[in-house]
C-alpha cells in the first residue's frame, strides 16, 4: 500500500469518526488531507521510504481563529489515535520529521513552504519561493475540507506563476542550459577537468528538467524526485526522462556532447512552437534575452536575464 492510500484510509476509518465525535460543531471548518514533505505525498514510495516518517497519520489545518480555540485539543485527540493501522506502523519519526504531519494553522503551514503567511501577490514574492517548495506543497491530496479555505490557498499555487515570472525563469533556465552543457561541458572535457565536467553535466540534466516543468506549467519537485517526476509531464516529458537517462548512461564525452545538443534542439522547437521565442539558433542562450523580452513588467524586464 502507498503512503497516500494509508492516510486515507486510516482518516476515513480512524480519524473521521473521532473529529466527528469529539469536534462536533467544528467539523464543517476542519480541513485534512497529506500535503508536504515526504516520497508518499507525491507517490513515489517504495519499501525503502518506510524506515522514516513513513505510516499512518494525516495533516489537519485549521483557520487561524479555530486553531487559537480548539488547536491543543485536537492535538491531544489525534495522540490518542492508534499508532498503527492494517498492517503498518507506528511510524519511525526522523530528526526533521515533526511537522509532517498533525494540526496546523493553514497560513502557517504554508508559510513552511512559501515563507509567507499569505499567498504570493507580486512578482518579487513569486520569484524568491523556491520551486521544489511550491512543489511540495502543492502535492499529495486533500480527504477532505468543507470549508475550503485550506483549497483556496492549494489552488491559488496550483495556477501556477503569473506568466511574467514564468518567462523570467524560462530565460535564465535558457542561459544557463547553454552555459553547462553546450559551453562548458566540452571544454572541461578537453582540459581533462572531470570533476567540473560531470558538474556541468549534472547541471545540464537539473535546469533542463526545470525548463520542461516550466513548459508544462508544473513546478519541479526536490532533485531527488525531479527526473522520476518529470515522465509525467505531457509536453516532452517522456522523451526528457529518456534523454537525461541515456545521457547520463553515456560512457563516450563525443556522444554525450552530441546528445546535449540533440536535446537543446528538441527543446528550441518546443520554444518556438509555444511562441516564446523566434531565433533561428542552435545556442540556448541566444534565446534567452528574446524570451525575457516577452515580460510585460519593466523592472523585471530590466533585470540580469541570468537570475530567476
């Protein structure tokens, strides 16, 4: 069983009938769900995921007001809950496992993540919020919120970067996919520098994959999930998670130079088909400044089109 099936489960069987017991006349304000931190909340865990901050348990967010007046009760309620359920459990809590699940107040629980305890509203506060974060907490699933308010704030993420910072990362990920891989990559292959080579290449693979979240309107999850995540993805996702897999595999400096240019070509196209760029050039970052250039807003339009 996955992590995210187990907490629904021992919500629906388990926790449901305590809130409703126990928290009666809150019920219609109490929102639950696994949202965060954790292989299970993006429903990528295996065996190995369960040796740590792994089994039953769930996320309760309550509004600021209702976590001031039943917060520590509700905590109390949910210690008592039974530690294991079908087969699993108790969970084996990691040093930085505390928060992964139990009762939150909703804009603290995202503050976690955003650190804001509102949503983003201007370009800046868009653009200071690492990806991964908006990733994780955007992830896993809601059970339940009648109220809503935990999914207003879910679906403002989810819309996604307004489209001016969305352009500001698609240039800077531009400059720098042509910088690690199409410059640098075969120049400290012919100075015999392997270290900085298969940096290059690392960084190559990292900020391409983030260009092809960015395509898709998707925000790329912490590296260690970003290649596995990224097969989903319906514009090239499949083919990107081929390609940095043969590139990597790839044992020739001749073939894996060849190969970071096929991908950069393949991903030129997918720039000019969407409209976000016009140069006929075979060199990434000759179309970074095009696409910067595309920013409505002046400031953000002025600024290093290396940042974002």
């Amino acid at each position: 069983m996955k992590g995210l099936e187990l907490s629904e489960t021992y919500f629906q069987q388990v926790g449901l009938a305590m809130l409703r017991e126990k928290f009666a006349d809150y019920i219609d304000r109490i929102a639950v769900g696994l949202v965060g931190d954790g292989s299970e909340c993006f429903g990528f865990d295996d065996s190995l995921s369960r040796d740590h901050d792994w089994g039953p348990g769930f996320c309760i967010w309550l509004t600021r007001e209702d976590h001031q007046i039943i917060g520590s009760k509700l905590k109390s309620a949910v210690a008592e809950l039974p530690q294991s359920f079908a087969g699993f459990g108790p969970r084996k809590k990691s040093q930085w496992g505390d928060e992964r699940i139990g009762v939150f107040e909703i804009s603290q629980f995202y503050r976690k993540f955003i650190g804001l305890d509102h949503l983003p509203s201007g370009l800046n506060e868009w653009l200071i919020i690492p990806e991964n974060n908006l990733a994780a907490c955007t992830n896993g699933e809601v059970f339940f919120d009648p109220l809503k308010e935990f999914v207003r704030w879910r679906k403002a993420l989810l819309n996604f970067y307004p489209e001016d910072a969305r352009l500001k990362k698609i240039a800077a990920r531009c400059m720098t996919i042509g910088q690690a891989g199409q410059y640098n990559f075969p120049r400290c292959v012919q100075r015999g520098e392997y270290f900085a080579a298969q940096y290059a290449e690392t960084k190559f693979c990292a900020d391409f994959m983030s260009l092809i979240f960015l395509l898709n309107r998707k925000y790329a999850p912490f590296y260690k999930w970003m290649h596995r995540a990224v097969k989903s993805l319906q514009i090239l996702g499949e083919w990107t998670h081929r390609a940095v897999a043969s590139l990597i595999s790839e044992s020739e400096f001749e073939e894996k130079i060849k190969r970071v240019e096929e991908m950069c070509a393949t991903v030129i196209k997918e720039l000019i088909r969407q409209g976000l760029s016009d140069i006929d050039s075979s060199f990434m970052p000759d179309h970074g400044p095009t696409i910067q250039n595309r920013i409505v807003d002046n400031a953000l339009r002025e600024q290093n089109v290396w940042v974002g």
